[in-house]
C-alpha cells in the first residue's frame, strides 16, 4: 500500500516537472520571438516563425501550431508581442488543448 502511494507521488512529482518545463520553455521561445521580431530589418512575422522554430525543435510541432504576433504600442512605444496557445501536459505530453497561454514583448528598433 505504501509502494502504491510512493509511486503515485512520484509520478505526480514528474508530470509536475515536465509541465513546469513545458511551460518555461514556451515562455522562452515568446520571449526570443518577439526579441528577434523587434530587431530592425526583421519583422514580426519573422518573429513568430522564430518562435515556432524554437518550440517545434524543443518541444515538438504539436506545441508550436497556434502562435500569433502583433505589433502594439505601449506608453507610446511600439512594442513586439508573441502570443502563443499550447497544450498544459497533464498525463506525459497529452493535456489540455489551449490550457497555456504565455506571451513575449519586446521594445521594437527604430532606425534614424
């Protein structure tokens, strides 16, 4: 009976850790994309691709299919935003459709 617990928590400790890892890995690629889509000369849409390359090589390309980014402007600085949906793993890498959602900002370059 003890065994039977042990091994339900420990289970539990590491689907605990792969969402963690999933999550921090699709905060990292929002963050990169919308750094990259910032960068003068590129544009946003270099950004998101950017994004679903670092998630579709890290993660897979099931986790990297809903990414949208966005230009907007913030205390009047324009500003790069990477939205990305995916899936929250709740039994190894099978989860919830939609049940993360994270985005990256980045100040954009302006060229003078």
């Amino acid at each position: 009976m003890v065994a039977g617990l042990l091994v339900v928590l420990t289970l539990g400790v590491l689907q605990l850790g792969l969402a963690l890892h999933v999550r921090n890995t699709v905060i990292d690629a929002a963050a990169e994309g919308a750094r990259y889509g910032a960068l003068a000369g590129n544009t946003i849409a270099d950004g998101a691709a950017r994004t679903r390359d670092l998630i579709g090589t890290a993660l897979g390309p099931d986790y990297a299919r809903d990414v949208t980014a966005t230009r907007t402007d913030e205390s009047g600085i324009p500003v790069a935003e990477v939205t990305v949906r995916t899936p929250l793993p709740l039994l190894g890498l099978i989860g919830i459709g939609d049940g993360l959602e994270v985005s990256g900002h980045a100040a954009v370059e302006v060229v003078r």
